[in-house]
C-alpha cells in the first residue's frame, strides 16, 4: 500500500471515529437538553437560545466545513455552555452581567463573557472525559486561543 493511501486510510478511519463522537454529544444535548444540534456549512458555531437558561427550543449551529474533529472540539465547546446555563440561577449567581440590558457593553459584561468562555471550555474537556473522548492536545489548545482571542479584541474594542 502506497504511503498517501496509508494516510487517507488512517485519516478516514479517524473522521469515522470523529463522526462516533459528535454523534454521541448530539444525542446527549437532544435527550438531556431537549437541544437541536445542526450541522450547516459555513454556519455560525454557536449556541442559539432564548433566554439565559436553556429551554425547549434552543438549538445549536455546527459549521460542518471545517475536520470533524474541529466539529467535535467546537460542539465540545458549546456543550460546555450548555451545562453553565443549565441552572439559570446558578448561571446568574457566577456571571450576573453575562447578559446585556444597555447599549453599551459594561466591564463586567466583558469579564463576564470572557470568564464564561474559559469556562465553557473548560467544561467541554470535561465532558470529553466523562463519554472517554480522546483530545488532541496541541488541537484542542490551539483552537482554545484562538477562540479566546477573539473575545479578548472584541473586549477592546466594544
Ligand atoms: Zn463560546
């Protein structure tokens, strides 16, 4: 077997697997959260929801065109979100100035997303743990700044 067909070989085995594990969230957001995961291309990754918990309705967006396993770090992530708006309560305990009233974002609004951010991937590693996903860590980490970046220039620039 030729070495590029070596590859494709292990790097479809791979997206299979890839493919086991986001099928696996999204079906724990759908039975526990009653959540709609969609997978759409170009798609803004994000959770959509009504109101600061999570209620029936709520969905989430997967851009599909990047690897399936940046797919899964993504819905990982969002995930995390998923499980620090559980408690709406508990939510607004931890980041009372996660949700905008004003205009203008305050300080704490800023800190408030930041400091959910971290969070959400914090808890996203750990539901990877809990269902045993492996993560690639040099991945993983990689994405994490990047996504973290971009909140720390909107947080100077809003
Ligand atoms: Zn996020």
């Amino acid at each position: 077997m030729r070495k590029e067909e070596r590859n494709s070989k292990k790097s479809s085995a791979t997206s299979n697997k890839h493919k086991q594990y986001l099928e696996m969230v999204t079906s724990f957001l759908e039975i526990e959260y009653g959540l709609q995961v969609v997978f759409e291309r170009d798609g803004e990754t994000a959770l959509f929801h009504e109101r600061r918990g999570i209620i029936p309705g709520d969905f989430i967006i997967v851009n599909n065109r990047v690897t399936r396993q940046r797919q899964l770090y993504l819905l990982l992530h969002e995930a995390g979100h998923v499980l620090l708006r559980e408690s709406e309560k508990e939510h607004k305990r931890r980041y009372p100035a996660a949700v905008v009233h004003g205009s203008r974002p305050t300080r704490a609004h800023k800190i408030d997303t930041l400091r959910e951010e971290v969070m959400a991937w914090e808890k996203g590693r750990e539901i990877a743990a809990d269902f045993q996903i492996p993560i690639d860590d040099s991945v993983w980490h990689s994405m994490v700044t990047s996504a973290l970046y971009k909140y720390l220039e909107w947080s100077k620039r809003a």
